[in-house]
C-alpha cells in the first residue's frame, strides 16, 4: 500500500507552492537489511549533494539514503534561500586552525560552491529560480555601516576583492531597493536567490535518477560502525554519513542542537507599490537590529525571517512542529517588514512557518571521517548551510573515495567540536544567552553605541562570527 505525506502545505511556503494541500507519495520505507557502499542518514542537501558527487564520479556506486521523514523535510525545504557565500566562525577561530593562505582557499572554495550549485541545477534541469544577484547587506545606523566598511577593509587585508565585495553608498542602495533610512550597505557579489523547496526535492530526484536509492518514512535509531539501524531494517554499509543536521540529538545526543525559527510570506504584491519598492534587481536583503533575511520571490512576494523575539531553544532539543509561527514571532517579523517598506502596511502575510538550524558547540561547520569506523560527521553550518552543503557534498565524496584534494585539505575538515552541555544547564544558558543578545541588541538599536552585553552572550554561546 502506497504511504503519502500529510499537508505538506504546513513545512513551509515552499512546500506549499509545490503541493498545496495535496498529499505527497512517499518513496518506499526500508525494511530488512540493505547493503550498499555508502549510506547516508538524512535527505537533505548534505546528504544529497554528497550522493550527487559521489555518483557524478562512479555512477556504478550503491548509495542508500535513509530518511526519517520526507527527503527536504528539514532546514533545506525551509530556510529563505539566499545562496550566500558565508559561513560561520571568524576568521581569527579559522586562523588556529589553518595559515592566511589556507583560510584564502577556504573562502574561495565557498564563493566558488555558489556557482557550482548553478551549474549542477542547469544540468540536472532542477528548476528551482536560481539566479545569481548578489547580497544587499543593508545598514540603517552608523554603528551598522561601520561594521559593514571594517568588514569589507578586512576582505582587502585577505585579498578578497571587489570581486566579491564592496560598499555601496545610500544612494546605490536606493537606486537598487528603497529601504527606509537605509545609510550605506555591504554588497556580496557572490549570492543567489533560490526556491530552496523545489532545490530539495529536484536534487532527491536527480541523485535517484543517477542511481541512489532513497527511503523515506525511516527514522534512524542509531548509527554503528557499518550499520545504521531503524525499528524495522538496517543499511549495511562501509561508509556511513550522518547528514542529520539539527535532528541528530534523537539518536546522538549533545553533539548538535537545534535552534528555532520562523518564516512568513506576504501575499503577491501589486506592480504599483514594487514600483516604489524597486528591487528589480532580486538581490538577496540582509538586515540588522535584529538580523533578518529577505527574499523578493519570482513571484512577486517578500519573504522575511530571521531572529526573533523568544528563546530560539526548547528544553531537552525538542524540534519545532509543523505549521505556523508563534504569533508574537509572525507579529514582530511583520513589524520589521514594514519598518524596512513602509508602503506594506496594508500588504497582508500569506502565510508563516517554523523550522530549525543545527549548531555545534563552536558554532562553526565540519567535516570529520573515522577512517577506522568508516563513521562520517558533516554539517554545523548555524543556518549557513545553502552553499556550504555543497561544499560538505563535494568535500565528503573525495574522503569517501580517498582523495587527496585542494578541497580535504580546508580547516572544516577534521575540525572536531566539543559536545554541549548536558540538560538542565544548556537550556538555561540558552534562556541567559537569549536575554543577553536580546537586550545588547535593543540597546545598539536605541543607542547606536556597540553592546558588551551582545558580545558576552556570543562568546558564551560560543558564536565568534562569520567570513562572507
């Protein structure tokens, strides 16, 4: 008897889009035991990018994906879809780990997965409206615009050029989107907007019509040297990849926890009012005070998300459900949309949704192999993971296949994170570190003045910055 997937309309906009309400045919559940070369747990773009590169290279390889739920269920059927060329960990946390010439190829090898995301979509005929526009990273106060220009003074100093990077005067800012009392923006050539639903689930088909096998509707119970059980089957297997991302505490604890947020959707917006936004050029919109990502959709809808006005935590690593989000959530992030475009105050939101990101103890992305369990961990991307998966894809594949390459040799490779601490004490660091940000925050946005306090709930968190 064939198994579907209920209102899918409720894991995102996306979603909704795709399928409405209908429900979705799942692909067969795994049961027995299954031998394959690899098998990876998750369907999400880790472990389908790793797939993808590994059969790109040896169509011939047996490849078994094992899914709890859906494959793009997660994060990757969820988050805004801003392709960015970022990630997490500053560049002095990278720095101890890898010399100024290996962090310049690191950051290279991210720019460049930002075009190889497009070109495997144009082969694989993914239709998931890439389109590479850059990044408007928007400053609103001088305190923004300062770290804006130290951030991009600071690309100069890594030989990261204007290539990549640049600052654009009020003038260039409103001449591309007019954000109300936007003063000056950072813009990051190398980003692309992207329907990140329809990436999730064209990417599952391709790498099935490559040769994997995807199971879906199987949540793994545990993961072994060699093996990755559910209640009913198991995969054998030399190579396991875990590409579980922020649903990973139900089988291993302490390793990754989830963090919570939301997402809303306006309804289509009429040509007159985009004829005030602008916005033509559909580059990605970044934010702050509080931080927020914003999408004008093919379609001709805004997305926004973001941080948001709660503990993004929930005791014991409980995911988010399925559905809306939080009023008060849905309430402040409309709030900020119209405080960046006035003229959408009578623009009514379509509709909201919840997901989670996964974050490690340092707050940065790896790629470890136990070349003695043939055990691999990917991931950590802390809500970076559109471009950086790619990366982990092709990264993983070439340790699968024991290749020495520019790309093994990068800082996240190897880079072993210490655990989190055990409940009750990381919920309750995590509802003192949420009133820490929140308040630093606050008092940057009235004061314009930098927060101590928004720096000591990052570094107790264990967040040093991002590169990009």
């Amino acid at each position: 008897m064939s198994r579907t997937f209920e209102q899918p309309n409720l894991l995102s906009h996306w979603f909704n889009q795709m399928y409405g309400e209908q429900p979705i045919p799942m692909r067969a559940q795994l049961q027995g035991d299954v031998d394959a070369d690899v098998c990876i747990v998750g369907a999400g773009y880790t472990g389908l990018w790793t797939a993808y590169y590994l059969l790109k290279e040896s169509p011939d390889i047996k490849i078994a994906i094992v899914e709890a739920k859906i494959s793009g269920y997660g994060a990757s059927g969820r988050n805004g879809g801003a392709l960015i060329a970022q990630f997490n960990g500053s560049r002095e946390y990278w720095l101890k780990r890898t010399d100024r010439a290996g962090l310049l190829a690191f950051e290279r090898a991210v720019h460049q997965s930002v075009d190889d995301v497009g070109q495997a979509v144009k082969e694989s005929g993914i239709d998931c409206s890439y389109s590479k526009n850059g990044v408007v990273m928007v400053a609103r106060n001088e305190l923004e615009l300062t770290r804006f220009q130290d951030s991009v003074d600071e690309d100069r100093d890594y030989n990261i050029g204007e290539d990549f990077s640049r600052m654009l005067t009020r003038e260039e800012v409103l001449s591309r989107i007019n954000i109300d009392g936007a003063i000056g923006a950072r813009l990051n050539l190398s980003c692309a907007s992207i329907n990140p639903g329809k990436l999730a689930r064209g990417l599952a088909d391709a790498v099935e019509r490559l040769g994997a096998t995807i199971y879906e509707g199987s949540p793994v119970t545990k993961i072994l040297s060699g093996a990755a059980i559910t209640e009913i089957g198991r995969v054998k297997a030399k190579f396991i990849v875990r590409a579980t991302e922020a649903y990973t505490e139900s089988f291993q604890t302490n390793k990754v926890v989830p963090v919570h947020t939301s997402m809303l959707v306006t309804e289509q917006i009429p040509e007159k009012i985009w004829n005030k936004i602008g916005w033509s050029g559909q580059e990605a919109l970044l934010a702050e005070h509080p931080f927020l990502h914003l999408q004008h959709t093919p379609d001709h809808r805004i997305t926004i998300g973001g941080d948001d006005n709660r503990i993004p935590y929930l005791y014991g690593s409980k995911p988010s459900p399925d559905g809306p989000a939080l009023k008060k959530v849905a309430d402040m992030h409309q709030r900020e949309l119209v405080r960046l475009f006035p003229v959408l105050q009578n623009i009514k939101i379509e509709s909201s949704w919840q997901g989670i990101f996964g974050a490690t103890r340092h707050w940065a992305p790896s790629t470890i192999l136990d070349e003695k369990t043939g055990l691999i961990t990917a991931g950590g991307y802390v809500g970076e993971g559109l471009a950086f998966s790619n990366l982990t894809g092709q990264t993983t594949a070439d340790l699968i296949w024991g290749h020495s390459t520019p790309l093994t040799k990068l800082p996240f490779v190897g880079n072993h994170q210490r655990n989190w601490e055990p409940e009750p004490f990381r919920y309750l660091g995590a509802v003192g570190i949420s009133w820490m940000r929140h308040v630093g925050e606050r008092n940057e946005r009235r004061t314009g003045k930098h927060s101590l306090l928004f720096d000591w709930g990052n570094r107790i968190a264990g967040f040093t910055g991002n590169v990009g």
